[in-house]
C-alpha cells in the first residue's frame, strides 16, 4: 500500500510509473538457471514459477502474512509446475482484503472459504480430485489463528485426522486482525488488544496462549512444522517437506501485524526473528517419517541456544520474551516509569520458558 498522487516530481502520476515499472519488470527474462544456487533456498524466487501471489491483495504496508504466503507458493509452484496447485483461503486478511473480480492476487484456482470451515471445503476437493486422477496437485488450506486455533479447530483436527494429503498454512498474528485485532488463544498472556483492554481490574489478556503445534503433534502422523519468514532456508526446507510427506501436514507460520503488535511497517522481518530468539515462537518441524520416537520425529534445528532456556545478545545479556515485550506497542502498558515489567507479564515469560522446556523435553533434549 503507497499514497497515490496525480503528478509526482516526474510529471507522471504514481499509478501510471507503477504500470511503466511492472512492464519493464515482466518484459525481463527469467534468471538463468546458471545462476542460482541450489543450496540456497531463497533463489527459489527466481524461478519460472515463483510468483503465484501477485500482490493487489490490499493487505497492510509490510504486513507478515504476505511474505509467508508469496514463499509458500514459491516453493511449491517451483518444485510442482504452474498447474499444480489449488488454494482453499479461509476469511482473513488474505482474501477480504483481496483483489476483486475480474483482478485476482492468486496465479493458481482458488476458493474462498467461511471463517470455520476451510479444512472441510479442502477435504471434499481432496476427494474429488483423487476420483478423477489428480492425486498429485497440492492442495493447500490458508487460514489464520483465529479460524484455525479458535472457530475452525475442529475442522483443522477432523483433517489431519483424516489422513488425506492436503496441507494446511496457519498464518499466525496472535490476534483476529481482519476483524479489529481481538485476542484469539494463540495471542500471548498479558497481550494488550480489544477484548482484552489494559484497565484497573485486568490487565490485558488473562489465559495462556494454545500450542496448536503441540496439540497437532499429538495426532500421530501428521507433518507439523513453525516457522517464520526471518529463517528463509528453515521455511522453503519445511514447506518442501510438506508437500512430499504422503499426508496431512500443517505448517504454523508467525505473521507479525503492524497495526495489532504496534510496530513499525518495515519490522516484520525483525520482529518474527526477535520473536524466535526470545522464545516467544519457537521453531521446529515434526517430520514421522523420521522414526518412531517423538526425540527421533521433533527437531528443534533453527532455534538460538538450543540447550539452553534463554538465548543471548552478543554482549552476553539474556534476551527473553520480556525483552521481546519490550520492543512491541501491545506490551507497552506492562512497563512502568522504570521499566519494570508486570506480575503479568512475569507469568507470560514463564508460559513461553515452559512451552520451550516441553519442546526441549519432546525432542530428547532436556
């Protein structure tokens, strides 16, 4: 998103230089294979293939969600072909906010999905494609933490439980940001938005954060991976994994949003790898096909310290979710005169030191 003027200093307006820009961009020719590396996984993007979402989504200035989804496609369209793939997006800001006929900001068939049940539209078109010999399409399911922590986690569940071979994107804010930033069970203990206002008699969010990752891994077999933009060769390897495992796989992606975490347009990048760092979002990926065990299944490959309970700065000072806290306008209230951090907020950092024990603890670690 950009402010729009009749006449910039060129003489042009700026629609009329974005159409010259974009014309000028397509007309190049696409990398030669020569000059990508194999190795590293972020030259997906200069592929044949790479660019299934378009842009024209109308989505925030720097919003997360649209990183993680242009990757996503990415991957699978590069390694899949151009026909490869279809999309169930669930309501969200991904597709409210999405371009309207006859414009689309998908290059691949897609359908838009009530706020609950875009795992059960999925497993019909699983079906129906399977009976008339497409089982090799990639068929993937978009949805945010609202629909699929909350509203839709039955759906979510009943699929992975199925056992088809579809895939599923949670794109992870923490909060119901296509509706006004409400809390939703994946926002954070102490997390200050509507519904969970900062006031005398509480002080923003109550209940513990779900662990959507952990309860998926309870399943059985089921691919289950978190990641986040900031580690790109940990999302392309997780998102390739996933379209090759032979069943349902699930990948948590944390989508930082600008308006909701109250931070700047430019710091998504920034913010998910403050958020991995301080344990707020861990990574990891939960792959069966790697044994029996849940030690042999779990890897917590991507994670600062892995043996540790807090990663740290360069200086040698511990960097917890406290610290995280401090970089965000949703925690801000948590803080007083001297910066020194609530009872709250105290309880939410021991909630994401637990949750990185278990992690720990699951993949024979600790």
């Amino acid at each position: 998103m950009a402010d729009k003027c009749d006449c910039e200093p060129s003489g042009e307006c700026t629609l009329d230089r974005y159409r010259r820009d974009i014309a000028f961009y397509k007309s190049l020719p696409t990398t030669p294979v020569a000059y990508r590396n194999e190795k590293a996984l972020a030259d997906i993007m200069l592929g044949e293939h790479a660019f299934g979402f378009v842009g024209g989504g109308g989505s925030c200035s720097g919003c997360g969600e649209g990183t993680v989804v242009r990757m996503v496609m990415a991957a699978t369209l590069q390694v899949y072909g151009p026909q490869s793939m279809g999309i169930v997006a669930e309501t969200g800001c991904n597709t409210v906010f999405a371009s309207t006929y006859p414009y689309n900001p998908f290059t691949v068939p897609w359908t838009n999905s009530l706020f609950e049940n875009g795992p059960a539209d999925a497993l019909g078109i699983r079906l129906r494609w399977d009976q008339a010999g497409h089982a090799d399409r990639r068929l993937w399911v978009f949805g945010g933490d609202g629909a699929m922590y909350d509203i839709g986690f039955q759906s979510l569940s009943r699929l992975v439980a199925s056992g088809h071979d579809i895939k599923v994107l949670v794109l992870d804010t923490g909060v119901y940001s296509n509706t006004g930033g409400q809390t939703s069970t994946a926002s954070f203990t102490a997390q200050v938005s509507k519904l969970s206002a900062y006031g005398k008699a509480e002080h923003g969010k109550q209940e513990k954060r779900k662990e959507l990752g952990r309860i998926l891994m309870a399943h059985g077999d089921a691919y289950v991976a978190q990641v986040a933009a900031c580690n790109i060769n940990h999302l392309y390897k997780a998102v390739m994994d996933a379209n090759a495992y032979p069943g349902p796989a699930v990948i948590i992606a944390y989508t930082p949003c600008m308006p909701e975490h109250g931070i700047a347009d430019d710091a998504a990048n920034r913010q998910a790898k403050l958020a991995v760092e301080s344990r707020a979002f861990p990574l990891f990926t939960y792959d069966p096909r790697r044994g029996d065990s849940l030690a042999e299944r779990l890897s917590l490959q991507g994670n600062p310290a892995v043996k540790e309970d807090w990663s740290k700065n360069p200086d040698g000072t511990t960097f917890d979710f406290i610290s995280f806290a401090r970089t965000e306008g949703r925690f801000r209230q948590h803080f007083d005169a001297e910066g020194k951090p609530s009872h709250e907020l105290e309880a939410s950092q021991e909630d994401r030191a637990h949750d990185w024990r278990i992690l720990q603890e699951m993949a024979g670690i600790r």
